[in-house]
C-alpha cells in the first residue's frame, strides 16, 4: 500500500530559541495567536550582539512581549529584570508559564494596553526597552514619543522593530539600523545624551 506523506509539522515549529547567556539553546513556544510574530532569529542575533555591552546589569522593558523571546535573552545575557507587558490573557499565561518554566524570578509580567500603560504612569527610566509591536497597528512613532518623556536612561536605548523605519525626530538619535524584506529594525538614543557608555555605538 501506497504510503501518504507526512504532514506532521517539524520538531520545532512554532518555537523560538534563546540565543546566549544562561538559558541558551532552550525553546520556547509561541502561543496559536494571531498577532504573536516573533523576531527572526537572524534579526534577534544582530539585535543581541549590538546589546551585549549594555545587557549586564541592565533594567530592562518589553512592551509587546508576545512570546516573550526579547525580555527572556535578556535575562539570559545577565539584565538585572525586565517588566514584560500584553494586552491579551492567552499571551499573559503563557508567559507566566515561561517564566516558571525557566525560574525567571526576575522578570515582572503586566497584563496592559503598551501606549495606556505609558500614558498612565509616571516615567521610570529603563536601560533597555523593546518595542515589537502588531506591524497593523502602526504604533511605533507613538510609543517613541511617550518613552521620550523620560522612560528611557540618559544612557539607554530603545529597540524598535517595524515594517518601516520611524521617520527622524529632534526626540531621537538612530544608532544602528537593519532591515530584512519584512522589518526594519532600529536602534534608538534619546537625542543628545551619551549613549555610548561602553564603548558600544
């Protein structure tokens, strides 16, 4: 008889790898909803090694966590914590799942809208913020220009990832800039401050 072929999806579909630092090569597993798009693992690589002076350390914030993949390598590669935020309860769960999974006692999960978590609060200044969010949403310049009001260290950077590159402002300084044929993804300084404490552009 005639055999069907298999149509059982690979070992790792619908996975994401930590790259470096304590929990490298573990996998964690992207949550069945729609608006979840990890970063590529090229693209978190770049992302990482542009970091990797800045990480040690470092008080980190990922508004649109999602799988969680940033907030957790940061952990990883030795951030001090990092406060993870989602609107969606599916993705919450999941990441607090995560957490136990890997024993991240240092990363704080908030189930919150990312721009009225921003608006809402009075600016705590991250050394590190991450900022993936839905691409349909378009909601990149908008959350730059609430972190602008003081949530980012005078040392610090933000990590912006978009299907576009934000357009230039007095507000922010571009460091590094990459692109793929889906995503531009960028690094940002506040405008004028020294943003390059480790010898790191």
């Amino acid at each position: 008889m005639k055999r069907q072929p298999s149509h059982k999806p690979p070992p790792d579909a619908g996975k994401v790898r930590i790259i470096g630092g304590q929990w490298r090569g573990r996998r964690l597993t992207v949550p069945p909803i729609a608006a979840v798009r990890p970063s590529a693992d090229r693209v978190r690589e770049t992302l990482f090694n542009w970091l990797s002076a800045r990480l040690p350390g470092a008080r980190c914030l990922d508004l649109f966590a999602g799988t969680g993949v940033l907030g957790f390598e940061a952990l990883s590669r030795g951030a001090r914590n990092v406060t993870l935020l989602d609107n969606d309860l599916g993705v919450i769960q999941h990441l607090t799942a995560t957490r136990q999974l890997l024993t991240a006692d240092h990363a704080e999960i908030l189930r919150y809208d990312a721009l009225t978590w921003l608006r809402q609060h009075e600016p705590v200044a991250y050394d590190v913020v991450f900022v993936d969010p839905p691409f349909a949403a378009d909601l990149g310049e908008q959350i730059l220009a609430e972190l602008s009001r003081g949530w980012v260290t005078a040392t610090g950077v933000v990590y912006l990832e978009a299907p576009v590159a934000p357009s230039p402002s007095p507000q922010w300084t571009c460091l590094r800039q990459g692109h793929t044929r889906q995503v531009v993804y960028t690094l940002l300084a506040p405008a004028g401050a020294s943003a390059n404490p480790n010898g790191e552009p």
